[in-house]
C-alpha cells in the first residue's frame, strides 16, 4: 500500500483520482485545496486530513515525514497555472508526483522539472488517458501495419457546453488555463501525436474565448480540429436530444468509435504508474509544444484547409471584456 496526499480535492477532476487511489488499494493521507466543499472525500478517505491553507499543509507533510510516516506520491489536480508549483512542492517532500493534463503550460517549464527530477531521483508522471483507451491503442496499430507513406485526412471535433461561471473562474482567465485548447484539447492533441507522429505544420485559424479551431500537419495526418464550449455551437440533433456535449473524429470517410471506455481509464492510469509504466514529464511535452504555439499564434482567419465548423457564427459573450 502506498501513501498518497492531493493537492485540488475540490475540482472537477478530484474525484476520479480519489477513486484511482481507492481502487488500486492505497491511502490517502492528506488533501489541500483553498474551497471546502469537498464532501466527496467521504465516499474515499474520510480519515483523511484536509486542509484549506497550502502553510498548515506543507507543515502536515512535514510532521508526517519526521513521524517516520512515509509519503508515496504527489497527486496534483490543481488548475492548470499551479501544476509547475504543486509539482516542485512534490518533488521537494521527496515524492513521485502524479499530475492532470496540461502538465505544465510551458515547454520550457519540462526542462526545469526534469531537473529535479534528477536531482531529488523522483519522478513526475502525466495522466494521457486516452493513450490506454483500447479504440486508440487499436488505432495506432491499424496506422502503424497500414501503408508507409499514406497520409490520413483527420477531422477532429469536440464541443462540450458550459455555462457563464466558466468566465469568471480561473479557466476563463488565458493566463490560467492556457484558453480553450489547452483546456479541453490537450490530451486530444496528444493523442493525435501519438497516432500520427511528429508535428510538421501548426496553423490556427480561430482563437476566441468560447471556440478555436486550426490545422496541425502530422506525419501521418492532415488534421482540421475544432474544439468550443458555445452550446450553440452543437449539432441540432444533438441539441434537440438534450445533449451538451459532441465530440466526433473522422478518418478519411470513417467514424472513429471511442466514446465509451472513458470511466475507468484514471485507475488503469494509477495502475500503470504503480507498476513503473507511466507516461513520463517527457512525453507530454510535444502535446505542451503544441499548445503553447496554438496559444501564442495570430490566428490567420478563414483560409485555407479549415474545419467546417469554424464558419459558425461568433456572438460576444457578456462576461468576456
């Protein structure tokens, strides 16, 4: 069994890694996170210590180690902007760390923990999911046995609605959670990456607060992606069921299934780490390459090879300055 503390329990994403930790029989020790509304902790580790105030928390995981009480890992579901901070203070206690996507925001910010990964000979694992969903590990080897020098036509779509608390918390804010793709399209990007090679061409051709859309050119695909979270954004048939969220990718002229499979995937995650097999700092850094140059891009509008969806109309949004 090994010893856990988190940092984030009170975020979207919280309580599946609560349930990682739980189903692959390890404890929790401890968790932080400045909003207290964190009552999922009692379907997990009730017995845990919580805190709201990072000093007091810092100074537990202290006592702890002087007490001779081992800590494990790190786990760290902050927002995007604290992932490079609450890493550090992983490696510093003497931890491996377990971080959500986006691991960093930075590229550059991967060189600077793989450093301390070398001088604390802790390691730092990501969370990429999606490469151990069977559909995409399928995929990739269907890529892989198929012709050498065939170049894949890839349309990616992913639209998840939310509402207008989105623009007042921290992943409204560019500065915090990178804007939309490095939000919900990282692991995406990812996963692309890890199909169809290396980045070749990095073009953007709409950035705005709810939406943004581009062409990446791979080495094995042509890829026009859009990603919002504009619910008007949605298929009609998709809203008129009452749904809020689509997300297709089409490969030439066939669907890609992968929509079921997604439920479990933070416990596989935990198992592989467990067992020595998680995805490194370095390997999430061409995803972070890739958001980072979306990020940084003048969107060059309307032209070119660009993903029908991105025609839509934009409205101004009135929480947006």
């Amino acid at each position: 069994m090994k010893n856990f503390v988190l940092i984030g329990a009170a975020g979207f994403i919280a309580p599946r890694h609560l349930k990682a930790i739980k189903q692959t029989e390890n404890k929790l020790l401890a968790a932080l996170d400045p909003f207290d509304s964190v009552g999922v902790m009692d379907s997990y580790f009730p017995q845990a210590d919580f805190f709201t105030e990072f000093e007091r928390f810092d100074r537990h995981i202290y006592k702890l180690k002087r007490q001779g009480t081992p800590i494990d890992f790190t786990t760290v579901c902050s927002p995007n902007y604290l992932h490079d901070a609450h890493i550090r203070f992983g490696l510093r206690h003497g931890t491996d760390v377990i971080c959500e996507k986006p691991i960093v925001l930075n590229p550059w910010n991967i060189d600077g923990i793989k450093e301390m990964e070398a001088e604390t000979g802790k390691r730092v694992y990501n969370i990429l999911q999606l490469r151990l969903h069977e559909s995409v590990i399928e995929l990739k080897k269907k890529i892989e046995e198929g012709p050498k020098n065939k170049i894949y036509d890839v349309d990616l779509a992913y639209l998840t609605s939310r509402g207008n608390w989105y623009y007042t918390s921290w992943k409204g804010n560019i500065n915090k959670s990178g804007g939309i793709a490095t939000n919900i399209g990282v692991h995406f990007y990812d996963m692309l990456h890890y199909v169809f090679g290396d980045v070749k061409k990095n073009v953007v051709h709409l950035h705005t607060h709810d939406r943004a859309a581009g062409y990446l050119e791979l080495e094995k695909a042509r890829v026009r992606w859009f990603l919002s979270i504009n619910e008007d954004t949605l298929p009609k048939e998709v809203q008129e069921k009452g749904l809020r969220t689509y997300r297709s990718i089409t490969i030439g002229d066939e669907e890609f299934e992968f929509s079921g499979g997604f439920t479990e995937l933070h416990t596989r995650s935990y198992e592989e780490i467990l067992k020595g097999n998680g995805f490194g700092i370095e390997v999430a850094k061409t995803a972070i390459q890739i958001v980072h140059d979306i990020r940084h891009q003048d969107p060059v509008g309307l032209v070119g090879d660009y993903h029908p969806l991105a025609g839509l109309p934009l409205v101004k949004h009135p929480f947006v300055n």
